[in-house]
C-alpha cells in the first residue's frame, strides 16, 4: 500500500511552532541582532524572520483572545472582553 503524500498544510500544521516557542525563537532573534558583530544582510533576513513570527504570534493571540470565556455573576459564560 503506497503512503499517503502530505499536503503543505499537513506539513505546516506539524512545523508549527506553539507561542511559547516563538517567543523563545524571537529572543534568541533579539539577541543575534544585538550582535554588534552581525553583518546588514544578516541583519535583515533576521528581522523579517522574526516579523513574520510576530505576525503568526499576533494571529494566534487573537484567535485565543476570541475563545476565552469568563464566568459571569449568575453562573453563565460570556466572552472575555
């Protein structure tokens, strides 16, 4: 039986850094940028790296901000505001 091929959103859902991990990912980031020793191209590639991951991290926030709920006074649940 031949294996299944996996879409490249099968594969980007397994490539997904969680939020926790890009925030690491984005200090590590800061920090290479700090390097007064880094080089403009360098410079620059790691900065749209990590726009791009604040981006994805913003998105994430937001779609988790939408599902928290909070527990009213009478008991019910209604949208964290």
């Amino acid at each position: 039986m031949a294996a299944k091929k996996k879409t490249a959103e099968e594969k980007n859902t397994e490539n997904k850094l969680t939020i926790e991990e890009s925030f690491e990912k984005l200090e590590e980031i800061i920090e290479k940028l700090s390097d007064s020793d880094i080089s403009l191209s360098d410079s620059f590639e790691l900065y749209s790296r990590g726009m791009k991951m604040v981006k994805e991290c913003s998105s994430e926030l937001d779609i988790v901000e939408k599902k928290v709920m909070a527990l009213s006074d009478d008991g019910t649940l209604e949208e964290f505001e």
